[in-house]
C-alpha cells in the first residue's frame, strides 16, 4: 500500500530533465521535495502524472504499474498532481470547474462535490462564478479541489505557496495536514524550503535532475548547511542548468 | 445580453440595412425579394459548413479543411448507391456513414501525432488529407456529368416571390437545430462540459483526468456527422462535383470566422449575411463580377473588428 | 574596432551558408548546362517557388507569423509583370523591380491586420486574402498583350520580353537562380541587423520587445514587405518563364501548401525552402513523367505531407543539415567600464510623480487614484495578490492607459508616449517572466534595447560590454538566450534595463523563482544600480525582507488602494500595512 | 487541387454508343494502307497533349488517336514508318502545359501534334507552336486560342459556333426574341462565344444578353435570376455539363420550365445528361450537336467502334471526343500517306503539307475540313440540332451551317479553296 517511485527518469523536448528518482509515498505520509528553480521539480510531477513521458524507470500504486499511462488512467489509479501556479479553468464556473474534474468518478459526483465544498466554503460561496475572476488564493483552492474531486489516495502539489499571501498559505497547509490525517499520502515541491520541511517526514533535494538528498525533513531543517550543499553544491556556481 | 454585445447589434442590422439599401436602391422589391430568398438559401450552406468546422475546432483544436472532401466522398457514396437503386434513406445514411468514418480516421490515427503542434500546423496538415480523399474520390469516380436529388427537391413553398425546396428549408431548420442542440449538449451534458474545458485549456483539463481521447473521438463522430450532411446538401445543391465540394470548405472558413470560431449562432447569422450581401452584389453593374469575393472581405472586416483595440500578448508567440 | 565587430557579425558564413553557396553555384553552373527543355522549365519553376517559399519560411522562423498567401502574392506580382511588360516597353530588370515594389506595397497592406491578430487568427486573416485574390485572379485572368487596363486579348498573345542576357531558356534559369540567391541574402542580411534583432524579440514576446524600444508595427511591417517583396519577383520570374500565367496557380489552396511544405521542408533552414519547392513543383512532374494517374499524384502528395509533418516537426532540413547549423560565436569586446559610476547629479534627485492614477478593466475597479510622489532613488512597492501592482507597473510603461490620472517624472508627462517610445525616452522594466529572446546571444538581447539610439556603433558595443561586465554576465556574452539558466536570465534582464540612458527602471518581482543567494546577490545589484546609471529604480516584489533592505520608501497598495506611503521602515511597521499584506479573511 | 478553371467541355461527351453500332462492329477496321503487316520502317515521332484531373477528363480524343495509330502502325504504318505517339498530360495545370509542349517540341522532337484536347493548354503553347513552327491537329477545343491562331486547327467547333447554332435554331424554330446567354466569366470563353450569338440576334432583330458565372462561384441561382431579370424569352446554357445540370436543377426548382426556351450548345450532348437531369426536362431541352449525333450510322462511325474495340482499351470512352479525336488522326496519316516518306521527319515540311490539307470529309463532320495558311482555322461550324426526350437525343434538325458574320472570312476562304 504506496506509492513507489523507482529510478524514474522524464525527458522534456529531448533532453532529460529529471534522472534515477527514487522514492515512495506511504499514506498518511507527507514528502517535501525541495530544489532551486530548473531543478526538474514539476518536470517529475508531470513526469509522475503521465503528463511527460518517462524515458526510464517505474511509477507503481499499490502495486499497479502507472508508468507512461495517460493522466486520466493515472486519476483513476489514485494518484492526483495540482500542478504549479494556481491553474483553474478560467472560462468556466467554479462549479464548472469541479464538475469537469469530478467526471471522471461520474458515480459519486456529486458527494464528492459535497464534501469538497464542506472543505472549502469559499467556494461553495462563489460556485457561479467564473475562476477566471477568482483572486489567486482562492483559483489555488479551485485548483486542490480538481484534484480532490477524484478521491485520491496519493496528493502530488507543485509550489502550492508560490505568489500566495502568507496568511492563505497558511489556510492550505492546514487542508494539506487534514488530508495527512485522512490518510493521504502527499509529496509538497515547495521553494521555500522551511515551511515545506516543517510539516514534512522525509524530504528530498533535487539538483540538476538527480536528488541531491534523501532523509528526514528534520535534519535539514536544523542544519542549514547541509541544505546549502544539497541546493547548490560545493561553492554555489551555476546552479540547477 | 451585455452592453458590448448590444452595440454589435446594432452596429451589425445597420451595415446590413445600408447594404441593402446601397445594392438594392431603385430596384423592383420584387427582383430584390428574388435575390434576397436565394441568398439566405446559399448562405445558409456557408454556415452549415462553418459550424461544422466551429464544433471541431472547439474541441480539439484543429480547423480541419478536409471537412468538405470528407463530404465529397459521402456525396459520392450517395450516388453510387443511388445508383445502385438502393432505398433512398440508406443512401443518405451512407453519405453520412463514410464521411464520419473518413473524420474519425483522421481523428484517431493522425490528429493525436500533431496534438502538440501550434493551430495553424494542425490546419494546414488537414490539407493534406484532403488531397488524399479527394484524389482517391477522382479515381474511383471519373468525371462525369452527374447530379443528386432528394424528394424534397420537388416540393417547394413560394417566399418573397422565390420557390424555396424543402431541401433548401431543411438546409436552414437543421443548421438551426445544430445550433441550439449543440448549445444545450455543451451545456448540459458531462461531455460537453469536458468539451468546454478542453476548448479551455487542453492540459490542465488532460491533468484533472478528462479523458482526452475520448472527448476528441465523440467531437470528431460529431463533425464528421455534421460534414456527411454538408456534404449531401451541398451535392443535392449546388453541384455533385468533388473538386467544388471539398473547396466550399474556404468560404466555410468565413463563415466560421464570423463567429470567432467560437460562438455557432454568430457562425450562422455571419453565413446567413454572407450569402444575402454575395447575392445581391449581382444586382450591382460593377461588382458583379467579383461578387463571390464578397464573404472573404466580410470575413477579413468582422475578424479586425473583432480584433481592435487589443494591441500585444506577454510572453510566447500567440 | 566596433566597425570590424559588425562586419565580422555581419559577413560571417555558418557552415550551413557554406552549404547553400555551393548548391547555388551547382544550380548556376552545372544543372542548366546538362537538362532538357522539359527539365529547364520544371526548374526554372522550383526556382521561382522557392524564392517563395523562402519569404513565408523567414516570417514563420523568425518572427512566429503565419502568412498564407504567398501564392496570391506571386499572381500579383505576376500580373504587374505582364501588365508593365506589354504596356511600355520597359526593360525586363524594370519591370521585374516594379513588379517587386507593387507587390511588396500589397503585402504592406496585408500587415495592417497582422499588425493586431496573431496565430491561427493572423494566419485565417491572410488566408481569406488569398481566396479573395483567387477569384480576382479567375474573373480578370492575366494581361496576354489585350487592349485596355486588363490587357486580355482573345487569340493569339505576343510572347513576353526576356532580358538580353536570358533569351534561351537555360539562360533564363541561371537568371532566375541568381535572382533566388540574392533573395536568401537579403533575408539573411536582415536577419543580422537590428530588424532580426527586433523580430527575435518579437516573437518572444511583444509587451518585451515594446519595452525594449522596438517598434512592433514598424518591424512587423518590414517582415511583411520582405516577403512581399520576394512573392512579386517570383511571380514576375515565373511569368518570364512561361510567358502567359493562369490564375489556376495562384489559388489560395496552393498558398496553404506553400506554407504547408515550407514547414516540412524546415522553415529556420535555406535549405527548408529549396525542398519545399522541389516537394511543389519536381514532384509532380517526376510522378506526371512517370505517367502516374494525376489523381494518385495527389494522393502520393497529400500522404508525403501528412508523413512529413508527423516525422519530422522540425522540417527536412533540421534532419539533413541540423548539425551542420552553428551560431556565429563573436567575442564580445572586453570593456573595463572606465567610469562605473556615469550618474548626473541632477539625476539623483528625479522625482516620479503618480497622480489619482485610476483605472478600470469593464466593471472592476483595478487601481482607485492611486497618488504618489516617488523622490527617492530606490522605491519599493508592495501588497498582496492582485492588488493591481502589476497594473500600476503597465500604466506607466504604457501598456494599459488609465482612465484618468497621468504619470510624470521631473515634470515630464509620459501620457502621450506609446510604450515603445517611452523606452526611447530611457524607461526600463523587467516582466514577472524574464523576457529574454531564445534565438539571440546575450549581448543581442541587450543590444535591441539600445538599437534605436543615436549612438555610434563603436559606442554601442561599449555600452553593452559594460553594462554585462557590471551584471558579471561578460563570460556568458554570446551564449544563446536559450542556453541561460533562470538566475543568468534575470541578469541579462537587468543588464537591458540599465543600458543606455535609462532614466527610470521598474523591476516586477526580479526575486520571484529564486534562492535565498541569488536574491541576495541580485539585491545588491539592485542597490548598485542607481549609482550606476543614475536612474530612478521603481521595485515590485512579495519579498518583504528584500524590499525592506533596498527600498528606503515603500508604497503599500491594496484591491486598488494605496493604504500607505512612505519610509519603508515606517510603513512596514504599519499594523494597517501588516493585516492587509498577512491577509485578512476578506482577501480571500 | 483544380477548381472549374477555363472549363467548358465542350465536345459531346456522350457515353457508350448503342446497340446499332456494336452489331456492325464485326468486320476488320481499316487503317491507313491496309495492308495487314506491321510497318517495320523508323518510326515519326508525333505528340498529343490532354488534360486529365479533377475535375475533367479530356483524355478521350488522345485515346482514340492513339488507337487509329496502333491500328496504322499494325498495317504497313505510313508508307512503312510506323507512328511513335507520346501522350502528355496538363493536369489542368498551365505550368505542366507548357511543360509538356516542351517536352514533345523540343526534347522529343515531334513533326506534329495530334488529338489534342484541353481548355488550357493552346492558351499557354499556342505562341510556343508559332516560334517553334509545328501544327497542331486538335480535337476537344474550348477557347479561342484554339480557333484565332495560326498554329493550331481543331476538328471539333467549341462553344462559340455551337452556341450559334443553338441560337439560330430556337430563334428560327422556337420563336426567341431575347436570349440570356449564361457563360463562365473567362475572357476567351465566356464572353467570347456569348457575344456572337447576342449579335446574331441583334443582326436578326431580336436582342440578347449575358449573365456571367464566376467558375469559383457555388451559386448558379443568382446567374439565372440575372438572366431571368433581363426579361429574356430564351436561356442559353454556355457551360459545362455539369454547370448546366446546375442551372437547370436550380430552374426546376423556380419551375421555369414552360416560361422560356432552354437552350444549350454541344457539353449537354452527353448520354449520361438526360438521366441527371431526370423527367421534369424531357422534351423541353434543346441542345446542339458538332459532330454528328450517334444515330447518324455512318461508315466512319462504324469504323471508329471497329478500331476503339481492336485497338483501344475497354474502358476507353467511345464518346465524341473519342470520335473528333479518331478523325484528326484519320485525316492526319491521310495527308502524311501523300507525303515523301523521307519528308516526314522536316517539321517544316509536315507542317506546309497539314496546311495544304482541303476538302476532306467524314459522315461524322457536317462540312469539309481543311487547314490552310490564316491566322485562324475553324473548319467545322455546321452540326446538328438535338431534343431530349425520354431518356435520349432526337434530331429535330439535320445538318444546317450556322449563320453569323464571324464566319465571313472563313468562308471567304473555302471559296478561295473551291470548297463552296
């Protein structure tokens, strides 16, 4: 019962950008996956959710192979990616918006529809309106509920934090930890490294494609160096290509 | 109905009143009732062949010029099963048959090959095919004189003083229905909900698990379906002639344009004025002539106005 | 020395261009000498379409535009040929120019939409141009040598004048090859100047490029008159050759294949257009002298497409001559900056001025008179999520015009300048998304910025060396925009923004995207920026640490309202400033 | 790619002949010398040119040639040399055209060309034919390039006589006073062949007009309201078969059929035409006829089926073009069989000796063809006035030559050659 990763490589246009990752994601758990900008963080989620094709290794959910299956069969198998900068379909209400996400379980639909609204009232208050027209915070909630809508077993969430106002931030890290508690597993990219680390179990550091580092979210935290070499190396030069 | 969609209006029924008034002026209203009627009556062939390039391109992204060969050779089906002295109704199902098979090819086999390439790319390859069908329809049917005709040909209702064919009607009822139906299947059905969001935003929707494929293959039956029925009118029409048929698609494309690309009534009100302004510009001495340049100037016009006011895209080519 | 650095630039021959020389050379020297008639006027032909073909490949490599009426443009160009030809008896080389200029002023006129649409609407646009050309062409058909202004005569039509020189036709291909040649050079040429460098940012982006200094419509305009230009000779070439055209050439279904083809063959490639004639026009003769039926010619052409645009995206030529293909590598003058710090006094003290800024995008309310007089060197300005930061960034750069209120900086109103010619007067910004041309070297993309200045060249150069030296981007100097990693590109950015003479400088979020050092290393860039060029830097960012620490003003705006204003440190100690900017429930 | 360009096809396509004909088609066919041996000697390089894509097929008369020559060369060819006849095809496309004269002109070096048939080709080729001095002996022709210029001679008329005829007869039998002429708007097709029969009308007191259609046009609607407006009585179909089963289809649908004369020049002599067009038209459609229509048995019609069904293939088209196509190869091998074997591979000598041709007859042509040395050939502009009913052509005229002052100087000419 995971999600495991093994020796996943993903080229994008040619060149690869993300090599030999391997990791698993146990539910209930929470996995930061850190690194500088360009380190092949998203490419490895859009890698994980069938969005990129892998050009090597294997992405299994509780034992079913998911490697190179399109996003929709990757859905349906359990695992859910919100990929980075809050993206919602804009021309379409947030109802709209949900609906389109949730067809994919057309059976329970509409509870889903439900519980998702209970999670985020905001929503629920706006269902008529068009994303397009919803503040950033708010289109990165829309944007947590796609994925919700499909029930998934296993969360995958690009740079949730990115542009946010720290107090909305706050509010998503609080779902997160819901849905940690519900028995999700979920793996954080996140930039700004301490706040990822600090909900976190394990933690993982990507430069260049290749993880830098694998281990407990808490060493890094405390040691700021060892973090600094797994960012950028020895003597910082030209980081992440 | 918001202010801005209020002054199109307006703006639209005066052009067409002084266009009108401009060709018409000091002719009988009878002649002009004549050519007013047959205009509606061609340019209600525009639109058919507009929404049914509208309806693909929403969905899938490719303004797919081979609709009117595909057309052509369900025509051409249709024929030779008449000939054949088939029940007529199977013959126009035939004609449907084929060129949704001949879309669907399309959709499933070559289409998701160029899925990721820019609009115009996925365009102009759909000439290519069209080149295929059309060659392949003019070496299975040599030319020859030739002509289709339905029943409702010889029915007819006098308007304006012209007799309109029920055909003629059925052109104009079904590209209504289209429109409408095709509205509330947007609208109303989880389909055409996932429809929407992919003509939204093509990897998000892929990402949030709508079944791409799947999507694309109905809106492809769909067009296909829409195109076999183009097809058919346009051979009982205006001439059982592959060559015309497949290149009806360019002032299709017109008509198409007068709607964005987007919304299927604007495609059909554009259509519809194409072929009034194209018909009546036979009444004038000087430009009768180049009269069926008519819906490629209007095409170009609606899309800059459109277009004004919006100056400059940040990041990317389009 | 800067003159030998543009020569050097400018006549620089890539291996490719090697490769193009030789198979002209051959196509001159050799092929007339050795084909018969049949071959002599299939490729007199090819040569004529891959002119052509050249001219909608240039504008869809380089600038991203889509023109899909070549072909129409030929048959004008074409019948201004004839028309000129049997109306005065002007020599070939005159008519062929005129003909050139006629249509080059059509394809002028077909810009002005481009100059508004763009992708599949630019190319719809251009399409129906084409289908309207079609039936101008079948309804008027082509001058034959007939009386009045059409000049089509029924019955015999005297034959079309060839140059002296070009009387037989072997003759006459060497003449069309020639005149194919001098196209591809003319094109190439372009490209190296400050329109290439124009057009590469115009594709990347046309906010960029405005903001760049470069004059979008001018430049667009250019491209399109280029190709026009190369149509109209085509068209006169191909007149020459056959004598008498028929607008059975010239429909709009055979502009969609040019462009269709000059894709397949490789549109960035010289070669790319060779092969998309030779797909047009050797082809289906070869097929017709084999006696294969002409409907199956169309189907083995119509698959030969299909194949080609799935198999091989970036064309033929990608795949034949792809590695052969090496950006010119020009080393960069190494400058020291003589005098690092080249500000005015004067300078020290501008003052910008917003004045009850208002702004409304249909029924929202994006900016409400936002007011401020900026006096320090470095302002920050602040707030959450679409507060309308960005907005106020393009109200003054020009992009959006407010519906009331005006901007100036030491009393002179920005107001009336499009964004292009703010740029030229020395206002500078960077884009959330560093905007920087994959297709141009570092110092290119800095280059365009200073492009339309009065400098010398000499001086140019210089100013672009510095100004990389100071942003330590000199060893990178001619590495390709697309080869820089997301902090160089920031750099390089930064380097645009303070060459020249800017006298004001905006940054929209510079930090977003980067670690903890490179904020820091680029904070202190920042800071060093004023000193620099003595301009007034205007900084917009989330990071509060970093506009506490270079920022000594601060303006706090919120849903559109400026909520504070003044000393950083006063304003950021704000509670007001704090549970607006920390959020409160309502901002959400 | 080829829309309707310059597409009139004219000659009278008509079908697969009837019963009648294949019963005599027994007896051996008769080519040239006759003599049953195959001609052994160096063969004369002869061309022919036709146009065949979508959305016309004008291949039919290079057929027939090819089939008359074969059937030559199978019986002592020309003076035994036996004929070599290249075939290229224009596609409709005026680049291959001229093209393909290159190819037969210069690279190959044909003394003549033979059964040409193509609404493109002698627009573009026929300065190529003077500069290079070769004649071609043409059989489907459609513009007046094919009949106003000195190089090239075609055995069929094209539309401007046909329509002539077609004029003359509804005027004479029908009582039109004021024909619509609907053509295509090709300078030197359209108005060209309309205008003569508009002056006819003038010079016969009646009065005419023309309502142009833009081949690129879908519709023909507009064009016969334009005619119906002018207040003509008569409607002359100048076009292609299968525009003016268009036009009709679009009348019957106004049913217009008793108000006005329907009138057409030879493209509607086609068998397949009467069953597109379907009952509503029978016996109110007149159409002109070039050639001699199928029910004319005449011995060269007979041995045209001989030689198509000995020497052509089955698929080959036993129409009217096939049939003009049969005659130019006919009359050609004729005149070359009077020639100096040695003479036949001078271009110059061929061409002076098809330019001497006069007088030659056939039960297929109403006239006498011949060539001569003018700027001009239009040999044959006399035919036959048909009727469709039920399901066919009835002669409702015999042979009549039409009358019009733009045949003055071609009949000026076959005085001069004592042809009248």
């Amino acid at each position: 019962m995971s999600l495991e990763i093994t020796d996943l490589s993903v080229k994008s246009d040619g060149k690869e950008v993300v090599s030999n990752i391997t990791f698993t994601v146990n539910p209930g758990q929470i996995i930061a996956i850190l690194g500088s900008n360009g380190a092949g963080k998203s490419e490895l989620v859009l890698g994980i959710a069938g969005m990129l094709s892998a050009s090597g290794g294997r992405v299994t959910v509780d034992g079913t192979d998911i490697t190179g299956k399109s996003p929709d069969i990757v859905r349906v198998a359990g695992v859910a990616a919100v990929p980075e900068g809050h993206k919602v379909l804009t021309q379409l209400t947030v109802d709209e918006n949900l609906r389109a996400a949730g067809s994919l379980r057309w059976s329970d639909l509409e509870a889903n529809l439900l519980k998702t609204y209970k999670r985020f009232p905001e929503l629920a208050a706006r269902k008529s309106q068009l994303a397009g027209t919803l503040s950033g915070g708010q289109q990165q909630m829309v944007a947590l509920a796609h994925a919700l809508m499909s029930a998934p077993e296993y969360l995958i969430i690009d740079e949730m934090s990115l542009g946010l106002a720290p107090l909305i931030v706050k509010r998503l890290f609080g779902v997160v930890r819901e849905l940690q508690n519900q028995g999700v597993g979920i793996v954080l990219i996140e930039q700004f490294t301490d706040l990822a680390l600090s909900v976190a179990d394990q933690a993982i550091v990507l430069r260049g494609g290749q993880s830098q580092y694998i281990g407990s979210a808490s060493a890094l935290l405390s040691d700021p160096n060892l973090l600094d070499e797994a960012y950028f190396g020895a003597g910082h030069q030209r980081a992440a290509l | 109905m918001t202010r801005g969609s209020i002054i199109n209006l307006a703006l639209y029924v005066c052009a067409m009143t002084v266009i009108v008034l401009l060709l018409g002026w000091g002719k009988p209203s009878k002649v002009l009732g004549l050519f007013f009627v047959s205009g509606l009556a061609v340019g209600s062939l525009y639109a058919l062949g507009g929404i049914g390039l509208v309806v693909l391109y929403r969905a899938t992204g490719v303004l797919n010029l081979a609709n009117g060969a595909a057309g052509a050779a369900g025509a051409m089906t249709a024929w030779q099963m008449a000939q054949w002295n088939i029940w007529a109704p199977f013959t126009w199902l035939s004609c449907i048959l084929v060129t949704l098979v001949i879309s669907l090819a399309y959709g499933r086999f070559i289409a998701p090959r160029l899925a990721w390439r820019e609009p115009v790319v996925k365009a102009v390859s759909t000439l290519g095919f069209a080149l295929i069908i059309l060659g392949l329809v003019s070496f299975i049917w040599a030319d020859d004189p030739r002509s289709l005709s339905l029943p409702t040909d010889k029915i007819g209702v006098r308007i304006l003083g012209l007799r309109v064919t029920v055909t003629r009607l059925i052109v104009i009822g079904t590209s209504v229905t289209f429109v409408v139906g095709i509205w509330a299947y947007l609208k109303y059905t989880a389909v055409g909900l996932q429809m929407r969001s992919l003509a939204n935003d093509r990897n998000l929707s892929a990402l949030i698990g709508i079944p791409i494929l799947r999507v694309e293959t109905i809106a492809w039956v769909l067009s296909g379906v829409i195109a076999g029925f183009t097809g058919l009118m346009f051979g009982d029409l205006i001439r059982l002639e592959p060559t015309v048929i497949t290149f009806m698609v360019i002032p299709s494309i017109a008509a198409a344009i007068c709607g964005r690309l987007e919304h299927l009534s604007l495609v059909l009100v554009g259509g519809l004025s194409m072929g009034v302004i194209e018909s009546l510009l036979t009444l004038s001495p000087l430009l009768k002539g180049v009269r069926p340049v008519a819906p490629f100037v209007i095409a170009a016009l609606v899309l800059l106005y459109y277009q004004r006011g919006n100056r400059l895209t940040f990041g990317g080519g389009n | 020395m800067g003159v030998i650095e543009v020569n050097a630039r400018l006549f620089h021959v890539t291996p490719s261009g090697v490769a193009g020389l030789i198979f002209a050379a051959f196509a001159f020297f050799i092929v007339p000498a050795i084909v018969g008639s049949l071959w002599l006027s299939v490729f007199t032909s090819t040569a004529c379409f891959t002119l052509a073909a050249a001219g909608v490949a240039f504008m869809y490599a380089r600038l991203g535009m889509v023109s899909l009426t070549q072909v129409g443009l030929m048959g004008v160009g074409g019948w201004v040929m004839l028309r000129l030809n049997y109306a005065f008896g002007l020599p070939f080389e005159i008519n062929l120019i005129l003909a050139g200029l006629v249509t080059m002023i059509f394809g002028m006129i077909l810009a002005l939409p481009a100059l508004r649409l763009r992708g599949l609407y630019l190319a719809l646009v251009t399409l129906m141009a084409a289908g309207g050309l079609e039936i101008i062409f079948a309804t008027f058909q082509f001058p034959n040598g007939g009386g009045g202004f059409f000049g089509v005569a029924t019955g015999l039509t005297p034959s079309m004048e060839r140059p002296a020189f070009a009387i037989s036709d072997a003759a006459y291909l060497r003449y069309t090859i020639a005149v194919a040649t001098l196209g591809f050079l003319l094109i190439e040429l372009a490209r190296r100047l400050t329109p290439g460098r124009a057009w590469a940012m115009i594709r990347r982006s046309e906010a960029a490029a405005m903001s760049a200094g470069v004059n979008v419509t001018r430049y667009k305009t250019i491209a399109f008159a280029l190709s026009g230009l190369l149509a109209g000779l085509a068209g006169a070439l191909l007149a020459g050759s056959l004598g008498l055209l028929d607008g059975g050439t010239f429909r709009a279904s055979e502009s969609v294949m040019i462009f269709a083809l000059a894709v397949v063959g490789g549109a960035r490639y010289w070669l790319g257009a060779v092969i998309a004639a030779a797909l047009f026009r050797i082809m289906p003769a070869v097929l017709n002298n084999w006696g294969v039926d002409a409907d199956l010619s169309y189907v083995i052409f119509g698959a030969g497409l299909l194949h080609a645009v799935i198999t091989a995206p970036d064309g033929i030529a990608s795949q034949l001559l792809g590695k052969l293909v090496k950006r010119i590598k020009v080393t960069a003058p190494k400058i020291v900056a003589t005098s690092p710090s080249k500000a005015n006094p004067d300078a020290l003290h501008s003052t910008v001025v917003v004045d009850a800024i208002t702004v409304q995008f249909g029924g929202v309310l994006a900016l409400e008179a936002i007011s401020a007089h900026l006096t320090h060197p470095i302002s920050g300005i602040i707030g959450p999520n679409g507060a309308g930061k960005t907005t106020l960034m393009n109200v003054i750069s020009g992009f959006v015009k407010p519906n009331s209120g005006n901007i100036s900086v030491d009393g002179f109103d920005l107001g009336p300048l499009s964004p292009h010619q703010r740029s030229q007067w020395g206002l500078r910004r960077s884009f959330q998304k560093e905007e920087i041309s994959e297709d141009l070297s570092v110092t290119e993309n800095v280059r365009v910025q200073i492009d339309t200045s009065q400098m010398s060249d000499a001086n140019k150069q210089t100013e672009v060396a510095r100004a990389l030296a100071f942003v330590g981007m000199s060893e990178n100097a001619d590495v390709l925009g697309s080869e820089l990693n997301t902090f160089e590109r920031r750099l390089t950015d930064i380097a645009k923004c303070i060459v020249g003479t800017p006298k004001l400088i905006m940054f929209d979020e510079p930090a977003g995207g980067l670690s903890v050092q490179e904020t820091q290393t680029l904070g202190d860039l920042i800071l060093g920026i004023h000193s620099y060029t003595g301009a007034h830097v205007l900084l917009i960012d989330h990071d509060v640490d970093l506009i506490a620490r270079i920022c000594s003003e601060t303006l706090v705006i919120d849903f559109g309202r400026s909520i504070a204003f003044g000393s950083s440190k006063d304003v950021l100690r704000d509670p007001a400033v704090k549970a607006a900017y920390l959020g409160t429930e309502e901002t959400l | 790619m080829t829309k309707l360009n310059k597409f009139n096809k004219l000659a009278i396509v008509a079908g697969i002949s009837f019963a009648g004909l294949v019963s005599q088609a027994f007896a051996d066919p008769m080519c040239g010398m006759n003599t049953g041996e195959a001609a052994t000697g160096t063969p004369i390089i002869v061309g022919g040119i036709h146009g065949n894509a979508a959305p016309g097929d004008f291949s039919a008369s290079t057929d027939a040639a090819k089939a008359y020559f074969d059937c030559v060369n199978a019986n002592g060819g020309i003076n035994g040399r036996p004929v070599d006849y290249r075939v290229e095809n224009d596609q409709w496309n005026p680049e291959l055209a001229a093209q393909a004269a290159a190819k037969l002109v210069d690279d190959a070096g044909a003394v003549a060309l033979v059964g040409n048939g193509s609404f493109m080709e002698m627009a573009v080729n026929a300065q190529t034919y003077v500069d290079k001095g070769i004649m071609v002996m043409a059989s489907a022709c459609a513009i007046s390039e094919c009949f106003e210029t000195p190089n090239i001679v075609s055995t069929n008329q094209g539309p401007l006589p046909s329509n002539l005829g077609a004029t003359q007869y509804a005027q004479e039998e029908l009582g039109a006073t004021n024909v619509a002429c609907i053509g295509l708007n090709i300078p030197n097709n359209g108005p060209w062949s309309c205008n003569e029969s508009i002056a006819l009308m003038e010079a016969r007191g009646g009065s005419g007009s023309m309502a142009l259609l833009n081949p690129g046009a879908p519709d023909v609607n507009s064009a016969l309201l334009e005619a119906i407006a002018s207040g003509a009585d008569t409607i002359l179909m100048n076009l292609p078969a299968g525009l003016a089963i268009a036009v009709l289809k679009a009348a019957e649908e106004q049913d217009l059929r008793d108000g006005y004369n329907w009138i057409a020049p030879t493209p509607l002599y086609d068998l397949s035409v009467p069953a597109a067009l379907g009952d509503y038209w029978d016996g109110a459609v007149y159409v002109n006829a070039e050639l001699a229509p199928f029910s004319v048995n005449g011995p060269d019609a007979q041995n045209f089926i001989k030689v198509m069904d000995a020497y052509a293939h089955d698929d080959d088209p036993r129409d009217t073009f096939a049939q003009s196509g049969f005659l130019s190869a006919t009359y050609f091998v004729k005149r070359m069989m009077e020639m100096d074997p040695a003479d036949m591979d001078d271009r110059a000598k061929v061409s002076d000796a098809i330019r001497s041709i006069s007088g030659y007859t056939s039960d297929l042509m109403c006239g006498p063809y011949y060539v001569g040395d003018a700027k001009f050939h239009m040999p044959n502009h006399a035919g036959y006035m048909t009727k469709i009913v039920n399901g066919g052509y009835e002669i409702v005229r015999e042979c009549y030559e039409f009358d019009s002052a733009y045949f003055a100087p071609h009949i000026a000419i076959e005085k001069e050659l004592g042809l009248r």
